[in-house]
C-alpha cells in the first residue's frame, strides 16, 4: 500500500482544505456539519487520518464542493507535476 504521504495524496488534501477555507469554513464548522469532532478534520486534512472515498464525498458534500471538478484539478496538477517516463530510442 502507498504512503498516506504521496504527492498525489498530499495535493488532494490540499486542494480539500483550499476548498473549505475558500468558502470560509473553519475545521470547527466542518466537524459540526459532519457531526465529528474538531481534531477528525484536521488529521483528515493534515494526513494523519486517510480518508476512504465516502468520508471524501462527505467532505465535499459538507463544503457544497464539487468533487469531481476537485479530483480533476488534482489530477491536472499530478500530472503537470510528475516527472516523465524516458522513452528510449532504437
């Protein structure tokens, strides 16, 4: 299994909590409306505690976030960021 720690995973947290606080919603507020305490969003949030896709959905739902333009605009990153395979010529 991967690291909860990848760069794939550490730019969707990112991008999670971007989206939360660009609505200005704070950890505490997000808790609430999930109906957690304070320290599930920011382990969440910090990798500390990996979210599965529903938590994920939840999330999002609870931020009125779209998920799937957030996952596109991770994976836009991911893929600018990575380093490219070499191809070798014959």
């Amino acid at each position: 299994m991967r690291s909860t720690h990848s760069p794939l995973y550490r730019a969707l947290l990112a991008r999670m909590r971007a989206a939360r606080q660009a609505r200005g919603i704070t950890q505490q507020e997000l808790a609430r409306r999930l109906g957690k305490p304070q320290s599930y969003v920011s382990k969440a949030e910090s990798g500390e505690r990996r979210l599965d896709v529903v938590e994920f959905l939840h999330f999002m739902r609870a931020i009125e976030g779209e998920p799937h333009a957030l996952l596109r605009d991770v994976e836009r990153e991911y893929r600018a960021t990575r380093p490219r395979p070499s191809r070798k010529r014959r």
